[in-house]
C-alpha cells in the first residue's frame, strides 16, 4: 500500500528544497506548481480552457500570466470561472501521477494543499517551516519589497496553523537540518503499521 504524503508549505519556507530532498531519498514527487505549468503551456489542456474564458491571454507560447492576472484584476468574477475550468484538469494529471506509482511513500507538493482540503487524499502531511527572518530574507533575495512579501504572507495560511495540523514539521533553517528531518520522517512512515 502507497503511503500519500502532502507536502506544503508558505512561501520562502523550502518547500522546493524540501521536494528535491525527498526526490533523492527515492519518493516520487507530484509538484502542483509543475503541473498547472505543463497545463498552461503551449497545447496544453488549460491553455485551451483559459483560451476560452480570456482569449487575450493566452499566445503561441501558452498562457500569458501577467495578461491573464490583468484580466481578473479587470474582471474579478473570472477567477471564479478560471478555477472552475483548471481545477479538474490539475486534479487529473494528479490522479494519473497516483496512478502510475506503486512506490511505498509518493508526495503531493501542493503550496495550498490545507486550503484547497487536498489534505484529505493525504495519509500524512508534511509542513516546512523556517524561522520568519529567515522567510523574509528569502522573499527579499527573490526581489520582492517587504511590502509585495508581506502581501504574499497575508493570502496564505498562517505558518503556526499549518504546523498544527501536521504530522511532520520539516525545519529548512538549515539543509542539514532539512535533510534529517525528511529522513527521520521517512523512516517513521516506513514504521507504520
């Protein structure tokens, strides 16, 4: 039987770090992120789907995103329909990424996987979590303003709620301290009854 773990976290907390860290310990992992991009590109399903709701924003190249984001910021009750139209393409590529994989623990790395209730496909979920000075330093180094970062924090989940709700809580101040964390979680779940 497959162990399903989520994976999430806020942004800057190492959760791209954390996947690679799994990916290496032999866990395959389904990025949500990687998908919706797949999706948007050029062909792809959601290309189409977005095509038909805001033609503008979409080009040979796939989706346009920031002519996509003009849009619903211009017409705010197209997220709406936007979501409606994606959302069944992403949890099909999902479904099919479960389906090919027999492997004892796979992952499912959803950045809003407690706000979207994906945690209830879930075995166990898995929160990484950085001190917020560390997060910030990280939003920083993107080239983000402390107040696009602090707009970013504020539409997400707060990081002590989704530690709560966790199983696991991986530390990223450190890839050390990551790395061990995602070992000592693995060898836990390979514990289990």
């Amino acid at each position: 039987m497959t162990f399903v773990l989520g994976l999430t976290g806020s942004i800057a907390m190492g959760k791209s770090t954390t996947a690679a860290l799994l990916r290496a310990e032999g866990v395959p992992v389904w990025d949500a992120d990687a998908a919706v991009h797949r999706l948007y590109g050029p062909g792809g399903a959601g290309a189409a789907a977005v095509g038909r709701l805001a033609p503008g924003a979409v080009t040979a190249e796939g989706v346009d995103r920031a002519a996509l984001r003009a849009r619903v910021a211009a017409e705010p009750a197209l997220l709406g329909r936007l979501e409606a139209a994606v959302h069944p393409l992403v949890a099909a590529d999902r479904a099919a990424f479960l389906a090919a994989h027999a492997d004892p623990v796979v992952a499912l790395d959803v950045p809003l996987l407690f706000e979207t209730g994906l945690d209830a496909l879930c075995d166990g979920v898995a929160v990484v979590s950085a001190p917020e000075a560390a997060q910030r330093a990280r939003l920083a180094a993107r080239g983000l303003s402390a107040a696009e970062a602090e707009a970013l924090v504020a539409r997400q989940m707060p990081d002590r709620d989704k530690r709560a709700r966790a199983a696991w809580v991986i530390p990223t101040g450190t890839l050390d301290e990551a790395r061990a964390a995602v070992r000592g979680m693995l060898s836990e779940i390979g514990e289990a009854p």
